[in-house]
C-alpha cells in the first residue's frame, strides 16, 4: 500500500482552482471529499500572501476533519507556517532534495516530471513521497505542450517503487488507459471544481479506483 505515514497516496487527487472567494473554495472542496476524494493541493497561482495563507488554512481545517493530506503547491514557508501534510513542487521550483532537508523526513513531498523519467529519477534521488506525470490532455486551466506519452506511467512503474499520479485534462474517460498503465492517483481541478455536482463527480472517479482494485 502506497503510505506515508497515516495517509495513503492514491485514489482521487483534487487540486484547488485560483478561487478568490474562499467559503465557495472550501464548499466545493468539501463536497468532493464527501464524495471520496483522498488527496487535496492548494495551488492558487495569483493570489495575494494574505488570501493564500487565508485559504491555506481553512482548508487544513477541512482536511483534517476529512482525515485526508492537505498539499501545498509551491509555498514551502506557508506549508511549514500551517503545518500543512506536504508540498507539491514544479520543474521551476525549488529542488525536491532542498525541499526535503527543509521540510524533513515525515511530510509528503509531491514532484512534477512532466513527460521525464529523467526528471522522475532526480525526484526520487531527492527524497519525493510521489512523482506526477502529465499533461496528457488539453486542460482547460493550465496551458502546456501535450506531449506526455500515456506509456510513461508503466514505464515508471518498472522503474520506482513509488507511488505516481497523473494530471492534465483528466476526464472520467481519458483517465481510465492511464488506470490501466497503473496510475496511483488521478488527479484533477475543473473536472470536479467546475462540476455541476462535485460531490457526485468525485464519488464517480473514485468509484473507478474501488473497481480497478475489486
């Protein structure tokens, strides 16, 4: 089982939308995790340290009713500040190995590899909990080139006993030959945030994990 800690990496892996209005964040976000998500990441790109730090914390609150891992995306003080799971950190960002020695050995440490086993290789060197891969698809929120092989993923999975995730215009379809390869975790932002019904939607993606191990 793919653990770190109490909490177990897999499953349905929201990641937050750049929301200004904090109590919609939070409803939303609670809505899928009644409907099963496991893993939550703040990422919110343009806000200002005090609304980041605003909704950072009440959505630690949350998680920790839920008992699921609260992600930051980037932020290492603030994940340190609150006292958050782990951090998620980008190619761009600070080096896993450098978030490792400052956030120690027991927070889950989160890394993007894009469409790079090299990548992956130097994240698990450097301590990461999980390795992410992707875009696979066209996004509907972030902008990047298309060009993640959906092989990757067995690829990894050959390679690093380490848990991995998927991210880039996940839809309940185009999630599922990546389930196959072998994906830990799905992740996904408009699919469940800008859902009619997220609690629902949630409920469906994670119904995919019960019956990919069932």
């Amino acid at each position: 089982m793919n653990t770190v800690g109490s909490h177990q990496l897999s499953g349905l892996y929201i990641v937050t939308p750049d929301w200004e209005d904090t109590a919609q964040l939070v409803s939303i976000t609670e809505q899928a995790l009644q409907g099963g998500a496991n893993i939550v990441q703040y990422r919110h790109k343009t806000a200002s340290p005090e609304l980041r730090k605003t909704q950072a914390r009440a959505l630690l609150e949350l998680c920790r009713r839920f008992n699921k891992p609260f992600i930051i995306n980037d932020h290492l003080e603030l994940c340190l500040d609150i006292d958050a799971d782990g951090l998620h950190v980008g190619g761009t960002d600070l080096s896993v190995a450098d978030a490792r020695a400052r956030l120690g050995a027991d927070k889950i440490l989160g890394a993007s590899c894009y469409g790079d086993l090299e990548l992956a290789r130097t994240a698990v060197r450097g301590g990461a909990s999980y390795i992410a891969f992707g875009g696979f698809y066209p996004s509907r929120i972030k902008k990047y080139a298309v060009t993640t092989p959906v092989s990757i993923v067995g690829d990894a999975i050959k390679e690093f006993d380490l848990p991995n995730v998927v991210i880039g215009g996940m839809t309940l379809e185009n999630c599922q030959p990546l389930l196959a390869q072998g994906a830990d975790m799905v992740a996904v932002i408009s699919s469940v945030y800008m859902s009619e019904q997220p609690q629902l939607a949630a409920r469906t993606f994670t119904q995919l994990f019960a019956d990919k191990v069932g």
